[in-house]
C-alpha cells in the first residue's frame, strides 16, 4: 500500500467515471483508495455512473483520478473518467453517499459466473452461505437480468422483496466488505427459496420440499431419468441425465427438436476435455466470467459420458460450465453423492416459443415437457438465454450473443441519433443507440409467434430506459414480409421508419465493430440464407461495395429458382435439383439428391420449374450449400436451421484431404460478366463446381472430399472476386459477414488466403455474422446524425 501524499495545497476535484460502474464494487474501490491516499471527500451512484469529490494534495489528488482507470474492480468497464477543479470545502474522512437520482445514463453489467470466492464458500461447511443457492458477491452474480430501473440500488432490482436480515446488512454497509452493496446479496435467513414442484396440480405448496430438500429432490429425479426445469439467471432450462438415452430421447420428443444438437453442461473442466477437444482459448471461454456455450470438437472415446441423442451426427459440442450456485449444487459439490457428471441444458420453451421465466407461465407452458420444476422465488425481470461462440483461427466468433455479454454497449464509430434497430426475423436480436453507443439486447428468437413478439415489446421497453434512449427514429429491414418491420410501421407514433437492405446492413454491422467511420467503402462478402434483394429476388451470395451511405452490388452468385419457398429450404434435394437443372445437368438416378426425391415429386419439381410457379429466383450461398450437401448425400432433409450447411462443414472437416484455403485440389467457380440488366459487375456461375462434383460422386469419391472440395472452391471464389474488386477500384479491405460465415472452415480459409494476398480482413469478434448482429448495422446505416 502506498503511503497518504503530503505536503501540498489541498485541491479538490470532481470526478465523474462513466461505464459499467454500477454494482460491481466501484463506490468501495473508489472509498479504499480515497484512504489509502489520504484524501478527503464522498462518493456517490447516480444516473450518469459514479460520481465522487475529493480533497487533499495535489499529487494524491491526480494519482487518484489516475488510478479510477487502471485499478477498477474485476467486472468494472471503465468508458471514461472526467474531472474538473472545485473549490476546496475542507473537513475530514471519506464516505459514501445514498445514490443520487438524475437523468443521465449508465451502463449495467451482464450477469456473471459465481466468482473463485463465493465458490469457496458454497462448498466451506463453516461458512454462514455453505450450500446457499444464491450466494453472490459484488464480483458475480445476477445483473441485467434483475435491474428493473436506475441508478442500480437494491430496491431498483428483484431483489427489493427480500428484506436483509442483520449478518446481511452489516455486510450490505460495510465499505471493506466484498459484498458491500452487492445488491443481490442474501443468505439462507433472508435470501431466496428453492422450491421443487413435481406437477402443476402436485402438493400443496406449503408441502413442496425448499431449500436442501429440494436440490436433493431434483437431483434424485435427474439421476432417475427425469426432465427437470431449472430455473436460471435468465429463464428457464430444461434438463436431463445427459448419459440416459432414455431421458434424452424423451426430452428430444416431448421438445419436438428433432436432430438438433442439444447443449451440455459439465460439472469440471475434466470432464470436458473427456468429452471435446479443448484449446487455451476455449478453456478461456469455458472457465471466465461469461460462460457461454462453447462449441468444442468431439472426442470418440467421451461417447460413454452422453448418449448418441444429444448431438446426433454432429462432430461438435455445444459445452458449457456452471455459472450459478444452483447448477454447481444439482452438479455437486465434493462430499456430494455422485450423480450424473452431465446434464443435457436446453432453453426451458417450446419450439419456436420465447424463453419463460415467469413461475406461473412455467407451470403451464412447461407442463408435458418438464416431469418437475426447480423453481425460486426471485423473478426474472427480463429474458436471457446463454450465448453460444466457438473459436476461429484462435479468436471468439459469437454465434449467439447473449447472457453475460448482454447488455454490453458497442462503441460506435459516429455519432447517431436516438433510434431503435429493430433487426431480423430470424435470430433476432435488436438494439437502441444514442450518440456514440449502441446497446444490443439478448437473444429474442425467431418472429413467428405471438408470445415471441411480446416478449421483443417489452425487452425494447427494458432496454431503452436502461439506456435512457428515446428513439427518434426506427430503423427495419427492407423486406415487406418481416414480423419485425411491421411491428416497427405500428408502433412508430409517427416517426420515422427507415428501411434497409439486408445484406448492406450485415457489411455495415461488420464495420461498425471494427470501428471504421465509413469514409472509404470496403469489400463487403455478404453470404447468407436469405435476404430480400432491391430487385425482388432472394439474395444471398453478395459482394458489395458498401460504406455507411449506401452500397454497390459488384457480384453475386448466380441466381436459380427457389421452388417452392420454404419448402426448398426444409427439404435441400429441392435445391440439388434446381442447381443441375440450372447447369444443364441431368437429374440421374445415380446421384444421392435425386433417388432422395420421390418419382412423383420429381414430375411436379420439373413443370414448376417449367411454368415458373412459385418459384423466385435466388442467389443465396446459404442455398447453394444446402444443394451440394444434398448432392453429395450428406444431408437431404433438414430439422433446423442451417443443419445441411453444418453437416457439409462437418465432413468437409473430417476429410483430411484438402485445406479450406483452396490451394490444394478443389473445385472452381465461373466468374463471368453480369448482363445488361443487372447492375453487378460478376456473376459467379456455380455449375463447373457442380459438374466436378457430379464427376467425382460417379467416379466413388467420398462425401467428405467432395465436402472438402466444394469448401475450397467458395474461397477460392471470394478470393478471385475480392481480387478483381480491388483490380477495379483499389480497395483492398474485405467484410466478411452473413450466416455462412459462422461456419469456421470456411472463415479461416477466406481470411488466411486474404490475407497472404494483403488484403485487410474484418471478421466478426462482437456480434454475430448472422442476423443476430443485423441491428448494429441497421443501424449504422440509418440512424447517423
């Protein structure tokens, strides 16, 4: 510890540090080191962040606002800190003041992973908190998601109906006290409940088991087969014995999921890495204070630890570690009996529903899905499901940016007016912004239920005054047919609503997060599933030239019918068929799409091919790879979203035979010019590609090869357009963003054989590539001041 400066002219300062500076420690850091250097002064909260004045030596003075920045408490973020001189007043000691109100804004951190030192004490039999399920400290716990208002004091939290019994509350006041107003501090005497409820029409509640009682109740149902509902930071879960195929298959069916992979999980790092193959960045992941759902490797010899249903087919992992008291308790603490090592945790709704988190809406929306609920009676005031992100070429990819990121600004690179972005259908995520932020809500989910667009209107309710944002302007994609758009046109109350196009907002997102202003266009490779294209067709495999201002179409791929819609999407053969039909290649009974498609199927696909009915023309990248995993017998049918592409990555990775960069054998696109009509200046013509792959299936080559090969004629493609772009107007800065590119194989290829070609390259590190970081670049392009 230093010593008090002395021997100076007292000076006083005011000092205003703005950030994540609410409820993490702050007041106590900024009262310790008032003392430490012998200044004189108060702190308080107030609607800004923090302010404090202080009093002493002029040296002590500056080393104070000094250190504000370099010395913050672990879940800290500090985004400025702003002094001005005051006149000296005098007097003695340091304090801390109530929080002040005001109209200013600050930032509230994300809930955060049960930290090293609550750990401790869960498992410390001579603790006051041993085996408290809600233990937390003003380093970890439940934020975002409890905060029902400003400046973030207990009684603005959830957590305002639990009283502080007198142990709390010394420590609650206490400045040197690690949970000194720690606002969801509790303990077994006045915290939060634990409940088990076996069945809506169950016991009473009075006769429900609480507190111990009710973790071994649930932990005895797990280890016996059952589905429980856990209630989370954020919502609900839905878990099971990970290792029981039983379990797993029932929660599989009474979920209707289908072959979509299930998340796990695990109770130690040990386990993990029986399970996955781990890298320091991912251990990282796994062990930090966000744990997100990590998507990880298999290893063949983990199978033991779950049963084939949890990620059927799928070579990854989605693996996740505790992050609440409660999961380490129904996981167990050392002493404990054993019990299943890994629980499958899936989001606790039905398919296409919104996270709940309500108890009540629990019991009803959960019933024939949940054989029991683990329940407390501390409300979730808004829904956040986990994050999902998996390591590219040794850094973060967010596929899905949620609990413990959300509510986290970005910062912008230019100023923009109030506005409210409110993203895509698909994924959705939406965001507000105010001068040089932009704050990202959690994860929604898909628009196409009612409950889902509820749970949106009051998510933007929740965000916006956290922020204090008043949007002035409201900013939609441009597709007629988004549950989004529309919810924006009735709820504008006669402001603006600002449309933009789809892929030119996916480019703007991906230069936003890196920080440029705009004044240079860059590269923008825009490859997706869909996205409503200025000439009516479905676009998807774009590359534009694009700032902030508007946008260019330089290439695309080249566009084939659609048939039959979503029904193209849900059956990939369809796909297969209309890519060989558009290169003139005949539909043989010899190729896997083809005998995947029923003879009467078949005759109807070729005369509405011929008529043209329903059938809108796309250039979608996202389509293309659905048609080559169907092709190459891989993945005809699909249960979710993107499962044909992830399958195709998936054996594209186990091949072995190629690299993704598209220097070893692959195959090739056409490149040619785009016809008068269309404003693009190349066209990429996928039927060479088809036919080499049609040739090698003929001539018995694997599906993981011609998975390999295809991967390596896509960035072989963005690299020969990039090349002419930059050939052309000497830009040599490429965006790569679109839901394709969450495929990480192909990622580091294009960026690898970029960047060996100097070309600067912007990959997504701070919201997703999908629709889920759409918002951002809304946005960016609409909302500038």
């Amino acid at each position: 510890m230093s010593r008090p400066v002395t021997g100076s002219v007292p000076e006083r300062r005011r000092v205003v540090v703005r950030g994540v500076v609410q409820g993490v420690g702050f007041r106590p850091f900024v009262y310790t080191l008032a003392r430490e250097l012998g200044l004189t002064g108060w702190v308080t909260n107030n609607a800004d962040g923090v302010e404090t004045e202080v009093e002493g030596p002029g040296p002590g003075v500056a080393a104070f606002c000094a250190r504000l920045a370099t010395g913050a408490p672990p879940l800290a973020v500090v985004e400025s800190v702003r002094h001005s001189t005051v006149p000296a007043t005098g007097g003695s000691g340091f304090i801390i003041r109530p929080s002040a109100g005001g109209t200013g804004r600050t930032l509230v951190s994300p809930d955060m992973a049960t930290c090293e030192d609550c750990l401790y004490e869960l498992a410390d039999p001579a603790d006051r908190r041993y085996r408290h399920p809600f233990i937390s400290c003003t380093h970890c716990g439940p934020r975002f998601t409890v905060v029902t208002g400003l400046p973030y004091d207990r009684a603005r939290t959830t957590m305002a109906g639990f009283p502080l019994c007198a142990d709390c509350a010394r420590e609650y006041e206490n400045p040197a006290d690690r949970r000194f107003h720690a606002q969801p501090v509790a303990c077994h005497a006045c915290g939060p409940r634990l409940t088990l409820v076996t069945g809506p029409s169950g016991p009473a509640a009075a006769a429900r088991p609480t507190g111990e009682d009710a973790l071994t109740g649930a932990r005895r149902l797990l280890a016996a087969g059952a589905v429980v509902a856990v209630k989370g930071l954020g919502g609900y879960h839905l878990a099971c014995d990970a290792s029981d195929p039983v379990a797993v298959r029932t929660l599989r069916a009474r979920k209707n999921r289908g072959a979509k992979p299930f998340a796990v999980m695990a109770d130690s790092l040990e386990t993990v890495e029986r399970l996955a193959f781990t890298g320091p960045e991912e251990r990282d992941l796994l062990l930090g204070r966000r744990r997100p759902v990590v998507l990880l490797r298999r290893r063949s010899h983990g199978a033991s630890l779950i049963a084939d249903g949890v990620a059927p087919g799928s070579p990854d992992l989605g693996v996740l570690m505790p992050y609440t008291p409660v999961h380490h308790l129904l996981l167990g603490l050392p002493g404990d009996p054993a019990g299943p090592p890994v629980l499958v945790m899936t989001s606790g709704n039905r398919s296409g529903e919104p996270l709940v988190t309500d108890d009540e809406e629990a019991l009803r929306r959960l019933e024939g899905l949940a054989d029991a609920w683990l329940t407390h009676d501390r409300p979730v005031h808004v829904p956040c499901d986990d994050s999902v992100v998996r390591i590219c070429a040794g850094q973060e990819l967010p596929v899905r940016r949620s609990r413990g990121y959300a509510p986290m600004p970005v910062a912008l690179p230019l100023p923009v007016e109030p506005a409210l972005a409110v993203g895509g259908d698909l994924k959705n995520t939406f965001c507000v912004a105010e001068g040089g932020y932009a704050w990202l809500s959690a994860h929604v989910g898909d628009m196409d239920d009612l409950a889902t667009l509820t749970a949106f209107e009051t998510a933007v309710a929740h965000l916006s005054a956290l922020a204090s944002v008043a949007p002035r302007v409201l900013v939609a994609d441009r597709h007629p047919g988004y549950r989004s758009g529309q919810w924006a046109g009735r709820h504008a109350a006669g402001r603006p609503v600002r449309r933009v196009q789809h892929h030119h907002a996916h480019v703007a997102s991906t230069m936003a997060e890196h920080g440029l202003d705009g004044s240079a266009p860059v590269i923008g490779v825009a490859f997706d599933g869909t996205g409503y294209g200025d000439d009516g067709a479905v676009w998807g495999g774009e590359v534009l030239l694009a700032d902030y201002d508007g946008f260019r179409r330089f290439a695309h791929l080249a566009y084939v019918p659609l048939p039959g819609g979503d029904s193209a999407v849900r059956n990939p053969y369809r796909m297969a068929l209309s890519h060989l039909r558009a290169a003139g290649l005949p539909w043989s009974d010899d190729l896997p799409c083809v005998a995947a498609c029923a003879p009467g199927e078949r005759r109807l696909l070729e005369r509405q091919f011929e008529r043209g009915f329903n059938c809108v023309p796309t250039s979608s990248m996202g389509r293309l790879f659905d048609a080559v995993a169907s092709l190459a017998g891989v993945c005809h049918r699909v249960e979710y979203e993107a499962q044909a592409a992830m399958e195709l990555e998936s054996a594209a990775v186990a091949a072995g035979e190629t690299r993704a960069d598209g220097r070893r054998e692959s195959y090739r696109f056409a490149l040619l010019p785009a016809g008068p009509a269309d404003r693009a200046a190349l066209v990429a013509d996928p039927a060479p590609v088809l036919a080499a792959a049609v040739h090698d299936i003929r001539a018995g080559v694997d599906a993981a090869t011609v998975a390999a090969r295809f991967h390596g004629a896509v960035v072989a493609l963005v690299h020969d357009v990039c090349r002419a772009a930059r050939d052309r107007t000497g830009l040599a800065t490429v965006a790569l963003t679109g839901g394709v590119f969450c495929n990480a194989l192909l990622t580091d290829g294009c960026a690898e054989r970029l960047e060996d070609d100097a070309f600067t390259v912007l990959r997504h590190r701070r919201v997703p590539p999908n629709d889920g970081g759409l918002a951002l670049g809304q946005l960016m392009v609409a909302a500038r001041v």
